[in-house]
C-alpha cells in the first residue's frame, strides 16, 4: 500500500486563523473591530477563496494546500475516512 502525505491545518473558531487565510462571512462581520486575535469569529456561513472560487468551509473542516499553492477544503469527515492520523502525520 502507497503512502501519501499531506500537510493540512485544522480551521478553529478563531480570528488568526480567518485572518491567515482570507476566510469571508455571511453575513458580513468587520473582523477590524475584534479586539484581540483570540476571539472567537461571529458565527454564520464561512468560505475560503481558492482559484476555483470561494468554498464554504466550517469549523472543523481542514485546508490543505496544492503543490501549485492553491488550497482546498477536506471536510474533517472526509479526511478522518479517507486517512489515518499518526504522530501528527496523516497518511493515506
């Protein structure tokens, strides 16, 4: 059986990881008014531009990036069926 690796992040709740990856909300919310970068964002519909577009994406799924960059949403029950996590490693 072939190994693959990937390397994915987790998307939590909070404001540095919406801010790191350029996440939008519906309905609109300024995250310019949050105070710390520790606060949980406000809850609503949640997506992640990629080159094919905005994807929705919620907390919990996990974003992986390309070989060319770009990123992608696994959904955490896709990666958690597809893969087996290891030691802070994911295989396949």
């Amino acid at each position: 059986m072939k190994k693959y690796y990937i390397e994915a992040e987790q998307l939590t709740g909070w404001l540095t990881m919406f801010l790191k990856y350029h996440i939008r909300i519906e309905p609109a919310a300024d995250l310019c008014d949050m105070q710390t970068m520790d606060e949980l964002v406000p809850r609503g519909r949640y997506f992640l531009p990629t080159s094919s577009g905005d994807v929705e994406i919620e907390v919990g799924d996990y974003i992986a990036s390309k070989p060319n960059g770009d990123l992608i949403v696994i959904p955490k029950d896709v990666l958690k069926q597809c893969f087996n996590t290891t030691d802070g490693e994911t295989t396949k």
